[in-house]
C-alpha cells in the first residue's frame, strides 16, 4: 500500500496516462469538518513543493492522512500509531 511519498503517488495520479485522476480522492485532516476530516477529488487538486493547492488554499502534505481510489481501496495512508503520532 504505502510505496513512496504522498507527493510521490499523487504526482503519479496526477500525471502518469495509465491512471485515472477523477477516480481517486484524499483524505485531508480538517479542523471544523464533520469528524474532523475532509473528501477532496485528486482532479482537484494542484501540486506544490510543501504543499498541494485547491483553489486559493494551500494544504500541507503531513495533512493528508490517506489517499484512495473511488471504490474504496486505500492507495496510500500515514503511518501513525494508536495515539495518532506520526512515526
């Protein structure tokens, strides 16, 4: 599953012609949303160096807590332990 950066699998979703982007969305960590995360379509998306870029937001990466494929296969997640610490 986790194989390489977040940066790394998205700029493959983004721009590799074998895969399709509009069917894959990240998992974002979002203080305020429902659960305290947030669905947002790969197609939306635009990368940076530290972060990606909906629209005017700028996101950072270590926000992403998982990326996955519309019928629900997780392609890449975070590693963090029970306490929600990243390793």
């Amino acid at each position: 599953m986790r194989k390489g950066s977040v940066k790394e699998v998205l700029a493959k979703l983004k721009y590799d012609p074998r895969e399709d982007e509009g069917e894959y969305y990240v998992i974002i960590e979002h203080r305020g949303a429902y659960g305290d995360v947030k669905k947002i379509p790969v197609e939306m998306i635009e990368l940076g160096h530290g972060y990606f870029f909906v629209g005017d937001a700028q996101i950072p990466y270590h926000r992403i807590l998982r990326v996955v494929r519309k019928d629900g296969k997780v392609i890449w997640e975070t590693r963090k332990d029970r306490r929600g610490e990243s390793d």
